[in-house]
C-alpha cells in the first residue's frame, strides 16, 4: 500500500520531515569528495603512504579522508589534500 502523505512531494521533502536531510546532504558530499581526491591520487600514482607523507600526516588521518562514510574531516585537511593533488576546493552555496 502506497503511503500517501508523500504523494507529490519530493525526497528532500521526506529526509527533511524525517530530520535526516542534513546527515544525507553530508554523506553525500563526502562520497563525492573521497572519490575525486582518490581519483587524482590515482592520476598522479600516489599511493595512501605517499600521499599521507606530502600532506605531512598519518596514513590512519588519510584514511579518514577518503573513508565516504566518515564525514567528520575538517576542511583544512581536504584543502591540504587537493593542493597536493594540484587542485583547489571550490565550496557555494545554491
């Protein structure tokens, strides 16, 4: 049986009234970074040891970074991270 008070409404709609809309759009965000700095690790054949070594920290701190469910990385860490890469962080609010 179809639950109809989300009929017509969208599922940003639902995740807010479920108070989960916020931990999503983090989750989410977090994927998208881990895999483009994983990706560009890969571009430049960088290995987790390596790259931590550049970043001047610990494989345990890199492995945080890339974890994409573990979205409690500071941003100074993800902007050390894609300078390294060659890249910069573009953050904008919609």
């Amino acid at each position: 049986m179809i639950n109809e008070q989300y009929l017509g409404s969208n599922f940003d709609d639902f995740l807010a009234e479920e108070g989960l809309l916020e931990e999503v759009e983090a989750t989410a965000i977090k994927k998208v970074i881990a895999y483009q700095i994983e990706q560009e690790m890969h571009k430049k054949g960088l290995t987790k040891t390596e790259m931590a070594k550049k970043m001047n920290t610990s494989r345990s701190s890199l492995d945080r970074l890339l974890d994409p469910d573990n979205v409690s990385v500071n941003l100074h860490t993800i902007i050390k991270a894609t300078s390294i890469l060659g890249k910069k962080v573009k953050i904008e609010l919609i």
